[in-house]
C-alpha cells in the first residue's frame, strides 16, 4: 500500500514539473495546439475528397468514418499526453548511456521512462476530439444507450492500452538498434492503419489486424462498439488482448535490459 | 576539370557509404510509403460500389496511381532542410564553407545517393504490390519511357531547391521545426499524395496548378498512367522546369543573404 502511495506521489511530481516545463515555452505551446489542429483538418480534409465522391466505404457512411476518426483522435491525443513523449526519450538515453541513471533509481524503469513527461498541450485536442464525436453522432441521428456508451469507453481505454503498449515495444528496440534515430515512426505507422476501418481489408489482413497485429482495436472496434455492432462479449476478448500486449511489453523490456551494454560509461 | 571530376567522386563515395550505413533508418521511413500503398487503394476500392470510374479512374488506374505515387516519392521527395537547418543553427555548417568544395555540390552528391539507394530499396515493394492488387483488378498499362524519368527527375529537382531553400530560414528563424512541419500538409496534399489531383474540387486543383508541388510527384505519375499526353504533357513538363528554375533563383538568392549574416555559432 505504501508503495502505491510512493507511486502515486511520483506522479504528482512528474505532473508538476510537466507544468513548469510547459509554463516557461507557453508560446511554443500554442504552436504545438495550431500544429495538432492542423493534423486533423488535413485528416478531415482526406476523408472529405473521398466522401466526395462515394456514399460508403465498406459499408461505414461518411459520419460513420468521422466517429471512427474522432476516436483514433481522442486515443491519439491521449497517448500523446501521457506517455508518448516520455518513451521518445528511450533512443537518446540508450545513445548517450545516460539511461543508466535511471536504472539505478529506486522506481520501476518503466513507469519511470513512460510517465516522466506529461505533454498538456494536447488537452486541446482531447477536446476537439470530443466535439468531432458528439458533431459526428449529430448528423448520424444516433443516440448510444448507456451500455454501448459503457462498451465504447472500455474499448477506448484497451485501445489505449494497446497503443501504449506497441509504442512502448518499438522504443525498446533501441536497446538493440542503437543508430536508429526514427523507430517513432513505426508507432505513426501503426496508427496510419487504424484511421480507416478495418473493414477495407480483405479477410486475411483484416484477421491479421485484429488477431495478430491488434489495429482493428484502436479505432474500428471501439466505434462499432459505440454504434451497437460488437456484442459485450467481445469486450472481454479486447481487454485479454490488451493485458496479453501489456505483459508481453513489460517481458520485452525486461528481456532487452540484459541486453543492454551502457555504451557511453 | 579532372580535380573536380575527383571531388565529385570522392564526395558520391562517402555519402554513398553514409546511405549504406543508416539503412535500417531508411527501411524504417519507408513504411510510410508501403502502408500508404496498402490502404489507401484498397479504401478506394471499397468505395466504387460496383461502378466503373470515380473522377475518371477506374479501379487499376486508381490502385496504379497509388503503387507509383510511393515509388516515385521515394526518388523525389526532399526532407533536407531539416538536417540543413541544424548545421546552421550548431555552426556545423562552418566546415563545410572552409572546404574547397561548394556546397550545393556536396548536397546533391549526399542527396543522389541516398535518393536512388530508397528508390532501390522500394522497387520489390512496388513489384510485390502490384502482384497482390493484380488478384484483385486489371492493372492500368504503365508508360515509364524517358518523358516519365524525365519527370521524375525535374520534380526532384523542384522539390530539392524548395527544402534547399526552406532550410535558408534557419539564418534568421530560432525556431524552424514548426514551420518545416506546416509545409507538410499543403505538400502531401497538392503533390498527389492523398489522392489524384483529379478528385480534389476545382478550387482546389486550380490553387495546385499555381503551386511548385504538382510539379514534384504528381506529373510524373500521372504521365505514367497515361493520363497526360500530347501538349498537356509537354506544357507540365515546360512548367516543372520552369519551377525548377524559381527554386534554383530562390535559393541562391536567400543562401547569400543568410550566409552573410551567418555568425557560425558553436564554433
């Protein structure tokens, strides 16, 4: 219990100094919510040419796909805030040795390297995330009733888990692929995915995207979910499949740690 | 003559060896361009609904569209303002000055080898996914003769002078990152990339028209699809090279100026 309170107080710590961080570059702060809305009107943008010129894609209308690309976007933003930044950080401390400091910390290294960095500027986005659902849902005339509701947030929260998750496996493969400056990009890739339905797949890729490679459970699923097509059920195998790529995360990391030879020191 | 012939050599070499030894980066960035060619012709697919062109393309032409679009971008895109602008802005860039080699000669031998190395690295790609959508449709006929390398050169050049250009802010801008990366949505949006300039409205295509970034990828591929032929061909052509041309003027243009005023900070 103690140690959940240490924990629990680490964090408030971290959130703190995110806060002094964010204070002292308030312009740049600014800059980074234009850039973030920028994003997501291009997205918009490209899901518009589209809709221009048919009414479905694999059965999902044009307010469907926006529901979908609001919940990619809120899941996003909200990776972007709480973890994102922190774990870009691993290639660097693996570069420079420097993440020696943090092993020797009395805190578990990977709370440590995933919650270090709060990035509060993409709390405009969580919101504009949000607005583009509700928007969404309008034009769709759709009411969720309570339980899709309570299924949508579960689902969000696995997809978050399993974000989170993959991310966190991508930055450690620096442990090994020390030269290698750009392993954000295969987490960027995965959720380049993920902003279509899954539904666009023929059948062996679309089983692949969700059984093997889960990136059906980032936007697709969730959205069904909300929309009343995924039966509760399914809820349950989404959160196994995000506990099953937490643990397999945590033993990677584990694993690539006897692996890691401390470079500079 | 024959010393600049070796300079040149010499410089083709070591960046050919410096391709080499970060291509694991270069796989990585790459990925970029294969998941553009897997998802966005099968949304396109998914989205004909039993019709038989969307804005003039049908199926192959679209799938087609999609293959080349990555292929070529992998020889012509440009990102070198952004290493550019770190060498100015960490007086790196010093020791390049003091060199007896000038400058935009070491960049373009930097830039060739590693252009053509990604361009290699993406033909088994591009060769692996017009087998898999060839299950799925009738691939359009490519025309890739000497118009079309042509093309893709010229939209190289276009795209290599407006980083090279970009990168000059950095004389005078702290702080380039957030400019660098605005000019990436108009870029990938009226370079082709998203979709055929053919689907965009017509407000849109006619701003495209008017903008260096047709005249990077989407002339090209649109030449090897067939879609332009005859005079419309020749007049892009004519206009890419044009923009070839404003790009080199710029460039220089801004390069001296900065450079004037350029204090070698970190040295």
């Amino acid at each position: 219990m103690s140690r959940l309170r240490f924990y629990w107080n680490l964090y408030k710590a971290f959130l703190r100094t995110s806060l002094v961080r964010e204070m002292e570059f308030r312009a740049n702060f600014w800059a980074k919510m234009l850039y973030n809305a920028l994003w997501l009107g291009f997205f918009l943008a490209t899901l518009k040419i589209i809709y221009r010129h048919t009414d479905s894609i694999a059965g999902w209308s044009e307010s469907e796909a926006l529901v979908l690309a609001a919940t990619l976007y809120f899941i996003d933003a909200l990776i972007s805030t709480l973890f994102y930044f922190g774990l870009s950080e691993l290639p660097t401390l693996v570069r420079q040795g420097t993440l020696d400091f943090v092993l020797f910390k009395p805190v578990d290294s990977q709370f440590w390297l995933s919650l270090r960095r709060i990035n509060l500027d993409q709390l405009g986005s969580l919101a504009v995330a949000v607005l583009l659902g509700v928007y969404a849902l309008t034009r769709l005339e759709y009411m969720p009733t309570p339980l899709n509701l309570a299924l949508y947030i579960g689902m969000v929260l696995t997809g978050v888990l399993i974000f989170y998750s993959f991310h966190f496996m991508m930055m450690t493969l620096s442990i090994w692929l020390v030269r290698v400056e750009n392993l954000w990009v295969l987490s960027d890739v995965f959720a380049q995915i993920g902003r279509f339905p899954t539904d666009v797949f023929e059948r062996a890729l679309r089983r692949v995207f969700t059984y093997i490679l889960p990136i059906a459970f980032l936007a697709t699923i969730p959205t069904k979910a909300l929309l009343g097509k995924v039966s509760a059920g399914f809820l349950l195998f989404a959160l196994a499949w995000g506990v099953v790529f937490f643990v397999a995360g945590r033993l990677f990391w584990k694993f690539a740690l006897r692996s890691y030879t401390s470079a500079s020191s | 003559m024959r010393s600049s012939l070796m300079k040149a050599y010499a410089l083709l070499k070591i960046y050919i060896a410096d391709s080499l030894a970060y291509r694991a980066s270069a796989v990585i960035w790459m990925l970029t361009d294969v998941v553009h060619c897997l998802v966005m012709p099968l949304v396109w697919l998914s989205a004909y609904n039993g019709r038989d062109t969307i804005a003039g393309y049908n199926p192959g032409e679209m799938v087609t569209y999609y293959v080349m679009i990555a292929f070529t971008t992998n020889f012509i895109v440009s990102h070198i303002m952004w290493e550019l602008s770190m060498e100015i802005k960490e007086g790196v860039l010093s020791q390049w000055l003091l060199r007896p080699v000038p400058m935009l000669w070491r960049l373009i031998a930097q830039n060739l080898s590693w252009r053509a190395m990604r361009m290699a690295l993406f033909v088994p790609v591009a060769g692996l996914a017009l087998w898999y959508y060839s299950r799925f449709t009738t691939l359009s006929p490519l025309s890739l003769g000497g118009l079309f390398w042509l093309s893709v050169l010229l939209g190289h050049l276009v795209s290599f002078f407006t980083a090279y250009a970009l990168a000059a802010l950095a004389f005078w801008l702290q702080e380039t990152h957030s400019v660098f990366s605005l000019y990436y949505a108009p870029m990938l949006l009226l370079s082709g990339w998203v979709a055929p300039l053919a689907l965009m409205p017509s407000w849109l295509q006619g701003v495209a028209l008017v903008l260096p970034f047709r005249y990077t990828t989407a002339v090209p591929v649109e030449i090897a699809i067939g879609k332009l032929q005859g005079e419309a061909l020749w007049t892009a052509i004519g206009l890419q090279l044009l923009w070839v041309l404003a790009g080199l003027a710029a460039a220089q243009v801004l390069w001296r100026k900065g450079l004037r005023q350029y204090t070698g900070v970190g040295m």
